[in-house]
C-alpha cells in the first residue's frame, strides 16, 4: 500500500513539473531516490528524467520524495551481491601481484657492450627470462581477469533465474550495479593498456635464440593455429588434385542403345588408334567430298531460282536482246531439268523398297513410336511447300498491280526507205574527179621543177 501512494505520489509530481507520467519514468526515480545521500544530490539526477532541477518546485519536489522513500533498499541489493564482491577482490589482488611483477621488472637493466665481463651473456640470459615471466604474469592476470569476470556473469545470471525480483525497485538497483561493474572492469582494462603502451618490455637481442619450451600458451597456440591452417590447405590441394585426376581418367560410357549404330561406334573408337585413323583418311575425305558436291548443288539451284525470279520481276517490262532472251531460257530450262531429277530421285526413295526398321529394340522391348510411324506412315501427306489460300493469292496480285513501274515511253520505229529509181550513183564520178585532181597536181609539181 505504501509504495503504491509513493506511486501515486511520483507522477502526480510529474504531471505538474513535466506534464507527463510514465510508469517507468516513476520507477525509476523512486529507484535513484533510494540510492541518494541526500535531497540535492537526488534533485541533480532529476536533470536525467527532463526535470528543470533549478526550480523551486523540483527542490520541493527532490525533499518530499527523498524523505518518504525507505533507505534499506540499497544495503539489501549490495547483500545479494556476494559473488560480484568476491570477484572484485580477486581482481584487486591480482592488480598488486601484476604491480609487483612490474616493479621488479624495472629494477633490471641491459649490460652495455663495453661494460665487459665473463658474465654478460648470463646477465642477458636473466634478463631475458625476467621480461618473459613479466609478460606470461600479464597475461596469466589478463585471462584469470576474464575468467574472474565471465564466472561472476554467470553467478549473476543464475542467480537471476533461480530468483524473482521483490520488486521494481530492486531491479533497478541490480542494473545500476552491474553497470557499475561493467564500467569498473573496462576501466581497469584500459588502465593496463595505457601501462603497457608507456612502459615497453625490452626485446630479446636477435642472436639469442628463443628456446621452443619456453613458449608461452599464447604462442603455442598461435603456432598451432598456423600450422591447422597450412595442413587444410594442403588437404584441400590434394582433393582438388585427385578430382582432377579422376576427371581425366574417368572412362566415356558407350551409348548401347537402340538409336546407336557400328558405323556411330567404329568412329568412336578411331579416337584411340592412328593407325586406323590414318587408314580410314581416305574414305573419310570420299565422303567429305560428295557431302560437299551435294551441299554445291543445293547451293547452285538455290541461286539460279533466285536469278530467273531477279530476272522475272525486274525485266518483265523491258524488251530484251536476242542473246539475253536466250540466256534467261536456258537457265530456265537447266532449272527445270535439275527440279525433275530431285523429283525423281525423292519419289525413289519415298516409293522405292527400303527395309523398314524393326521397332523391337536389343533389350526385346517395343518401341512405340517406331511402330506407330511404320502402321501410319502410308496414310501421313508429306508437305511439299507451304500451302497457299486463295487471299494470299488475291493479296500477291493486288501488290503486284499497286507496285510503280518505271520504264521508257514507247515511240514509234521507222525504217529508211529508198527509191531504187531516184538513186544517184556517184561512185564513177567522184573516182574521174580524183583523177583529175591527181592529173592537176602533177602539173604544178612539174611547173615546180622548171
């Protein structure tokens, strides 16, 4: 009943500084009140919560609530806490052996060279060792540090599994208490940090060989690490070699189906014998070479349709010559005789007697698709050309009306015509004037020589 009108209290209070209540906001304040020492250092922590701390009513306010709130709260939450303390002791001891160490640590200098003396190399050997045990106790205090700090994590959160909290002023008390440490620890973390950055640990001269069982657990363990690493990449190298071997090796399964035949089969196996190879060259180049004329001839015919067609369209409006007519009907005609020839040779072969193929497989079972094609085949059309509608015709006619044609006006042609009887032959006369002028000429030229 009496934290519930301290409630009640808090954000009445609130509701006149700040114009808001929250119920967190009202735990929390409660919370920091506990903890206070006294009115004005709770009123300084009102500035937190957005409270003006400055006013007289935040005064009046920090007064009423520090001196209605119970001071037990704290001391009990610092009871309860006995793992926490324990490991802060702990700590603490570890940090003065830690300072010890270091301090004896400065107390060893290096021998200078000219310094002399049977006992120099003993001397660094010592010194040696002494900033290898300073640098193993660091360490040994770092990780018993955070061995310290995990179990006290753990005590922490197995105490807050096996028990419920009273209230929520003491969760708010836990909290505060475990940021406290929290911040205490990586403080000192970083004390020892700074430390170790002004105060360096002299190194081992480099001909001084570092003996391997003087390693720490630190350097075992990187060393141990590396060596996991290389050994995985070495086993990673071998599969990656070995699947490249098998892959090479690896034998190609012969097709045995029924869609195989000997000759797919014979020049499978050419592959691995020259000898054969080069026995079968000629034959393969036979073959090669009707391929080709027969691949010749398809070409051929194809360009000369495409010429009479080129010739049909573009000229049908000329008047050719005698000697361009005859050329378009030879090629004409050659087009022709080749057509019929294919026709020839394709109605052989559609009607022609051809063993047909035996729809039961090697392995005795029927295939039916095979048998399907030899009971249907008789009744299936072939297509010998793509089919023309009567619209694609009347459409192919419109175009060819519609299309612009540009050739000469057609004029009339005349012949000469001669009148036999008006026909002046004046062949004897021009012959005679000749004479005459050769007759002329000689005179003058004789005339000349006188």
């Amino acid at each position: 009943m009496a934290d519930r009108e301290l409630n009640r209290f808090v954000s009445d209070s609130l509701l006149k500084l700040v114009g808001v209540s929250e119920r967190h906001l009202v735990d929390y304040l409660v919370a920091t009140a506990k903890r206070a020492a006294s009115p004005d250092a709770f009123r300084a922590s009102l500035a937190d919560a957005g409270v003006d701390a400055a006013s007289d009513q935040a005064k009046v306010f920090a007064a009423q609530l520090w001196a209605r709130v119970p001071r037990a709260a704290a001391s009990s939450a610092a009871g309860r806490r006995p793992a926490a303390a324990a490991a802060s002791a702990s700590a603490r001891s570890r940090d003065a052996e830690a300072h010890r160490l270091r301090m004896q640590n400065d107390s060893f200098e290096l021998l200078r060279d000219d310094d002399g003396g049977g006992g120099a190399a003993e001397d660094d050997e010592a010194a040696r060792r002494a900033a290898k045990q300073a640098r193993k106790a660091e360490r040994k205090k770092g990780k018993e540090d955070a061995a310290a700090a995990a179990a006290a994590s753990r005590e922490r959160e197995k105490g807050r599994s096996l028990r419920k909290r009273e209230n929520r002023d003491d969760a708010w008390a836990e909290n505060e208490a475990e940021e406290e440490e929290r911040r205490r620890r990586l403080e000192r973390a970083r004390n020892r940090e700074r430390q170790a950055a002004r105060e360096p640990l002299p190194a081992p001269p480099p001909e001084i060989e570092i003996d391997e069982g003087a390693e720490d657990e630190y350097e075992r363990a990187e060393r141990n690490r590396e060596e996991d690493a290389r050994e995985r990449d070495e086993f990673a190298e071998r599969l990656r070699e070995r699947d490249l071997a098998a892959t090479r090796t690896k034998l190609t399964v012969e097709d045995r189906s029924s869609k195989d035949d000997p000759e797919s089969r014979r020049r499978r196996n050419l592959a691995d014998d020259l000898d054969a190879r080069r026995a079968a060259l000629p034959e393969i180049r036979e073959r090669s070479r009707q391929e080709y004329l027969s691949n010749r001839e398809r070409d051929r015919l194809e360009l000369l349709r495409r010429k009479i067609a080129d010739e049909e369209l573009l000229f049908k409006d000329y008047e050719l010559t005698a000697e361009e007519r005859d050329q378009h009907l030879y090629d004409k005609e050659v087009l022709r005789l080749a057509e019929e020839r294919l026709q020839i040779k394709e109605a052989y072969n559609q009607h022609g007697y051809v063993m047909p193929e035996d729809y039961i497989t090697e392995k005795g079972k029927i295939d039916k698709e095979r048998k399907q094609a030899v009971l249907y085949q008789r009744y299936e059309e072939k297509d010998n050309g793509k089919p023309v509608s009567d619209f694609d015709t009347w459409e192919q006619q419109q175009i060819h009306h519609a299309a612009k044609k540009t050739r000469e006006l057609q004029q009339d042609e005349y012949d000469f015509v001669f009148d036999e009887q008006k026909i002046d032959f004046v062949l004897e006369s021009t012959l005679h004037a000749n004479r005459k002028k050769d007759e002329i000429l000689a005179q003058l030229d004789e005339v000349k020589r006188r």
